[in-house]
C-alpha cells in the first residue's frame, strides 16, 4: 500500500505546481492537520483514493468549510481494504480553543476507543496530529507530545503512528521517522509517500 501522508504545510508540489502524476499509484491519503480544508478538498477531486483526515489545533475552520469528499476520522476506527484506522486528532492544551486537550482529556478520549478497538481486534495505523510524548515532540507546552499515545503504541503494536505538528522549520534535530517499539513513526509534515508492505515501512522522498 502507497500512503500519501501531509499535515501543517500546503505542498506546493500538490497545488500550486499540481501534476495529476504526482497521486499516481496513491492508495490512500491521509492527513495529519492544521492544512486548509479547500486543499483536502482540492486532492479528493483528483485522487481516486480516499482522503482520510483529524483535527490540527489550527482547524477551527473545518467547522464552516468541512473538506468535500473527505473522511473524518477522529475518534474512530476507519477499514480500508482490511486495514484499521484509528484516528486522535488534536494538541496539547495551551490556551482557549478547540483542538486543544489536556493529558487526562486525551487519555479520556483513548479510553472510550477501547470497546471497538476490541471489536476490530486492535488496529495498524493511528493518526495524530501531535506527537507522542518525548518522540520527536518538543519541551514547550503547545508542541509537547501525549503519553497516551506511547500507551496505544505499547498496547496495541501498530504497524504505523503517523502525526504532525512539528514542522521542519522548527530548528529541533527534525526527524521524518523513528520507530518505537513495533511502532514505525513518521513525522507527516508538508508531504512525503511510504510504501508500507508488512512490517516493511519505505519512505519515497521527494516526491
């Protein structure tokens, strides 16, 4: 399977210069956040596969132009072709907002995915737009990663923990992957496709 992932910054590559090639062989596109909606919706159109997104802190405006022909997946399970899809949007709160939560708010909201992660006896991919906690997040509030998501890793084994958040241009040591566990980990930022096969993660760069 070829997942396109993005999160936080609008690839020019995908919209300004787009080339209808570039989505090529594209199985599934995911987005990890804080991306304009109208760009989702810009990539649904000319992709045949679906584009599956959660909730950036910056996505407050998703609630007046919701991306048309996107599948949101916070707080669910999402199967495509057998694959599991477990979506947790969302930062660490530091100020007035949506999107925005506590540790104990998200620890809440992965608790309440328990009964159906059950019944789908687990999942392979979780989707975040935070980092997890002291794997390539940062030490400031707002760019601090959730313990709760180490915690569904330690649990449940995905295959794969894709987030966002923290950008290229932050200046911390950016990593576009790491692997924790069983878990492999990429950093979604901008744009970049894996070809994912197994437990065989291949990272295509650029694209």
């Amino acid at each position: 399977m070829r997942i396109l992932a993005i999160a936080d910054e609008e690839s020019k590559a995908l919209w300004d210069y787009f080339d209808k090639s570039r989505l090529a062989g594209i199985d599934l596109i995911i987005s990890c956040g804080d991306l304009d909606p109208r760009y989702l919706s810009f990539l649904a159109t000319f992709s045949t596969a679906p584009v599956l997104y959660v909730h950036g802190n910056h996505d407050k405006k998703y609630e007046k132009i919701p991306p048309d022909g996107c599948i949101c997946i916070e707080n669910k399970i999402y199967v495509h072709e057998g694959v599991r899809i477990l979506g947790l949007g969302g930062s660490m709160r530091y100020s007035v907002g949506p999107h925005q939560y506590t540790e104990r708010e998200m620890k809440r909201r992965a608790s309440k995915l328990r009964f159906p992660i059950f019944c789908k006896r687990g999942f392979d991919i979780l989707v975040a737009h935070a980092p997890a906690y002291q794997l390539n997040d940062g030490r400031d509030l707002p760019h601090q990663g959730f313990v709760a998501f180490r915690t569904l890793m330690e649990q449940y084994q995905p295959k794969l923990f894709l987030h966002g958040h923290v950008h290229k241009s932050y200046g911390r040591g950016f990593k576009r992957y790491d692997k924790y566990q069983d878990t492999h980990i990429i950093n979604a930022c901008e744009r970049c496709v894996l070809h994912w096969e197994g437990d065989s993660v291949l990272l295509e760069e650029p694209m």
